[in-house]
C-alpha cells in the first residue's frame, strides 16, 4: 500500500521512467543529519521519522548525530554531501531563522543554500526547574532570576528555539537570566535532572517523562496556548507577558543544489510516512504537533519566522558566538 502510494505520487510529480533522473530515486541509504546529541527533541523527531521511513516506506535511513554550534555544524555537513538528495537534514527555527543573522558567519545563507522539503512537527517548549529551586510559578522564578547572581537556564544549544526563549523572556521581564548551552536537549536534561543546572527551556519532548514522573517542575509553556497535551501548564503570556510566543519546529531540508523532481520526490515519502496514524501518536505522545507540509508550505512558514526572529534578534541585541 504504502509503495502503491508512492508510485501514484511519483506519477503525478512526473518522476516515473522517462522523466530523467529521479526515476531511480532513492537509490541508497538515506542519511538524515541532526545537529544535536542523542536523546533531546530534535534526536526523538529524527527517530520516529526514521522508523516510519524503515518499517512502512522500506528504506533504510540513518540518523546522524553532528550536535554543536546551535546544529550549524550538522547543516554545513549536509551542504558538502553529494546533492543528490539521499542527505538531508532536520534543521529547526535557530538553524533557518536565527543563526544566519545573530551569528558572525553561520557558513550558510538559508535563502540561497537551503531548500526546504517539508514541515514536520512543531511544539512548545517548558520552562522546567530542578525540585530544589523553591520557585513554583513563574513569578516566584522571576523573582529569583532578578537576584545580583540572576538565575541560569540550559538549553539544547546557541540559537536553538529554548535559547529564543530564555533570551525573548529575559528582555521581556529583565530579569537576569544566565545561558548555559549544551550540546544537545539530552545532555542539559541529564544535567537539570542531576541538580548541575537550576532550569531548562526545554523541547517538549526531552521533559514531558520527567515532568511525569515529579523529577522535574513545569512553570510554563513558551507557546501562544496551551499544549493540548499538558493542558495544566499555563503559557508564559497569559502570566504577565501578553504577546509572548516561541514555539519550536522542524522542517526537513536539503541543499538548494538538489534537483527540484528528488525534493519532490523526498517530499512524497516524508509527508506520507509523517501522516501515519502511529507516527502521529509517537509525536502526540511527546507533545508535538505534526504538520507535513507542502515544500511552498515550508518556505512560507520560514519566511514568516525569519521576519519575527530578526526583529528579536536586533531589538534584544542578541549575538552568538
């Protein structure tokens, strides 16, 4: 069925036999990078993807884990891969929308160098602090955060969508809010799970087991609502900060040098695999919202998030080093 699906897709892009060179299109071992460590959002989006891909679709893909530099360096291994379309990357709002412009040089220009396949999921993320900080809402950890010593945060990265956050609160409330980046949600969950850092802005999926399980606090949520999934968390607008927003994403791109027909090709299996009932349970069950866009779709949704970051960007003076 699921290849019956493809082949109808394909049929329609005009990639059958006689239409050129995307007829043979996968014709090896998909490698999807991810620019940050095992076990945070970005690494558990990959994955459920990739397993979609495998079990349904019949391919064999291979999740790559280049975490550093807010997944700049994960985005510029993709640009020196062959374009053939058989590398592609899981680049969220900080490596489209952020890093080209808080950065010195990324090494790349989203605009020219990018070519966006689809939209996959989207999210909020949580504020979460370890139990021994006394804070229980937001205002108790403001308070805290407007001390001499101010409060630390961890993040998934330089620039990543919980670095957005932390930065577009801090200039909101000013408050003193210290950023502590790793490499990757994972390793920061470990380290607030451990005590090693008081709070996280955190991908839903990288805290909603811990937040379960009480070893962890939500004092909220970095989105325009509420999460449907954690219904109880209250957004940080609605606690004093009308307007505020920050939600993450992540879009499946690849190098603008890749042939229009294999990015529509690529498109055809990724949105398939993203709109199975189980895949969509996986996402739904950390929190997420799968969105399986067109490749217009998704150049849309950047340009509007570009406009939105810069504008952050430039008013808060924000720079990444």
């Amino acid at each position: 069925m699921y290849r019956r699906s493809l082949i109808r897709a394909a049929a329609a892009a005009g990639l059958l036999p006689g239409s050129g060179r995307a007829q043979s299109f996968p014709s090896k071992q998909l490698r999807l990078l991810v620019g940050a460590a095992p076990g945070g959002g970005a690494d558990i989006v990959a994955r459920i993807l990739a397993q979609e891909l495998t079990k349904s679709g019949g391919l064999a893909v291979l999740v790559d884990n280049k975490p550093g530099a807010g997944g700049t360096l994960a985005t510029r291994e993709m640009l020196r891969a062959p374009a053939d379309g058989h590398t592609i990357g899981l680049a969220n709002v900080g490596v489209l929308a952020v890093n080209p412009y808080a950065m010195k040089d990324a090494g790349y220009d989203p605009q020219t160098d990018i070519a966006p396949v689809c939209l996959a999921v989207d999210f909020s993320n949580v504020l979460v602090v370890h139990p021994s900080v006394p804070a229980k809402t937001l205002a108790e950890y403001l308070v805290l955060a407007k001390r001499p010593e101010g409060m630390d945060y961890g993040t998934s990265g330089v620039g990543s969508a919980g670095h957005l956050a932390g930065e577009l609160l801090k200039a909101r409330s000013g408050a003193r809010l210290n950023h502590v980046p790793f490499r990757g949600g994972g390793p920061a969950m470990n380290d607030l799970v451990g005590g090693h850092v008081p709070s996280l802005f955190a991908s839903a999926p990288t805290a909603t087991a811990f937040m379960r399980d009480g070893r962890i606090r939500a004092l909220a949520v970095t989105g325009a609502k509420r999460s449907p999934f954690d219904p109880d968390i209250p957004t940080i607008a609605e606690l004093g900060f009308p307007g505020y927003a920050a939600t993450n994403w992540y879009a499946v791109v690849v190098s603008s040098k890749v042939p229009p027909e294999i990015v529509a090709t690529l498109n055809a299996i990724l949105t398939k695999a993203l709109r199975a009932p189980e895949v969509q349970a996986a996402y739904g069950q950390q929190g997420m919202e799968t969105l399986a866009s067109t490749a217009a779709e998704a150049t849309a949704h950047i340009g509007r998030e570009t406009e939105i970051w810069k504008k952050v960007i430039a008013d808060a003076g924000i720079r990444l080093e």
